[in-house]
C-alpha cells in the first residue's frame, strides 16, 4: 500500500467588503490573477500538485503539473461565496456591471493636442477626429 500525500486543507478566503468590484472583474474577464500557493507538493510519479489563489475574489484552485510543465487533468476549483453569488449572473451581465460602475471619457483635448506633435503631423496624417455624417470630397480632374 502506498503512502498517500495529503496537502493541507486549502478554504477560499473571502475578499474585503469593499473588493466587490474587484471579483465582478473575474467574472467579467473570465480569468482570474492566480498566485502559487506554498506549498508545492511531490506525488508519486513527479506529479508536482499547486494550489492557485486568486488575490481579487479569494477562489482556490489546485492542479498537478508534469515536470515537463504539461497540466494533467483538469483540476478543481473552490469558489468564495463573493465570486459563487457572481455565477447566477452571465459574463455579459458582470460586464455590464463594470462598465456601470467606470467613469469612461471620451478623447481628451490634451491626447489631441499631443497627437498634432507627431512626426508625421507636419505632413498632415495626424489623426484627425471625423463625423461620420461628412460626405468624402473628391478631386476635381
């Protein structure tokens, strides 16, 4: 019988009250900004296992990896209850979440003021701001 390696019991940890906008951001993007978790266990054959978390929601994740770097199976998740709340909802909803809650602006006059000093503005292929409503004037030839 083979000894089995037990890692230690990894429990998500739930964000700050105030990071709520930051794990709408996970479920919005997808992804998550994993960080290794010590430590990094050695399974029979080389298999090393990894536990991930995710510093913006508190969701666990644990994989084992190959030595060669290749994942093998797919792994598990643990989800925080912030981020498990975020999953009744769709991706599209999270980002429209995210764009409710960002100030967007549109090109400010400084960013235009700056493009005209590019190297090609003295030859006049500055970007220039168009309405769309102009019609394109063509040459008389």
């Amino acid at each position: 019988m083979r000894d089995r390696v037990t890692a230690p019991r990894l429990i998500p940890t739930e964000p700050p009250p105030d990071a709520a906008r930051a794990t709408v951001l996970c479920r919005a993007l997808g992804t998550h900004p994993w960080e290794i978790v010590p430590p990094i266990l050695v399974l029979p054959g080389h298999t090393l296992r990894v536990a991930l978390n995710c510093e913006r929601c508190g969701s666990m994740k644990t994989q084992n990896w190959r030595q060669s770097g290749a994942i093998e199976g797919s792994g598990y998740y643990r989800y925080s209850k912030a981020y498990i709340a975020l999953l009744e909802d769709t991706r599209e909803v999270a980002r429209k979440t995210v764009l409710s809650t960002t100030k967007t602006q549109p090109l400010s006059a400084y960013v235009r003021q700056t493009m005209k000093g590019t190297p090609h503005a003295a030859n006049g292929t500055a970007l220039r701001l168009v309405s769309s409503k102009k019609t394109v004037r063509r040459r008389k030839g």
